[in-house]
C-alpha cells in the first residue's frame, strides 16, 4: 500500500511538471504569432488608430521602403 502512495505522488509531480511545462510553450507561441506582423504593417495600424499623422506615416513608409 506505502508503495501506491508513493508511485502517486510521482505521477502527480509528473503530471504538474509536463501541465507547466506545456502551458509556458503555448504563451510563447501566443506571444510569437503577434509578433509576426512587418513592420510596415504595425506602422499602417497606428496610422489607423491615429497614433501618427500623415507625414509621419508617409515619411515612416519611406524609411521602411527603402
């Protein structure tokens, strides 16, 4: 019965290892496919929410184009 118990609480500490171990790999893939945008496409999306005006955009869309 003691070595039940045991054998238990290994499975149990395996188990919490891989469930931790997993969901750090899905945050970072998460995290990975936000961070897939160009930069120009970044630059067209705070033009949008009118971070930057106009000239700065057009000026911006230069540097990155050239």
């Amino acid at each position: 019965m003691m070595m039940g118990g045991g054998l238990l609480w290994i499975i149990i500490i395996i188990g919490i290892f891989f469930y931790f171990n997993n969901s750090q790999n899905r945050s970072y893939d998460s995290r990975n496919t936000v961070n897939s945008k160009t930069p120009l496409e970044i630059l067209e999306e705070r033009y949008a929410r009118g971070e930057i005006d106009k000239e700065e955009f057009i000026e911006k869309k230069n540097d990155l184009l050239s």
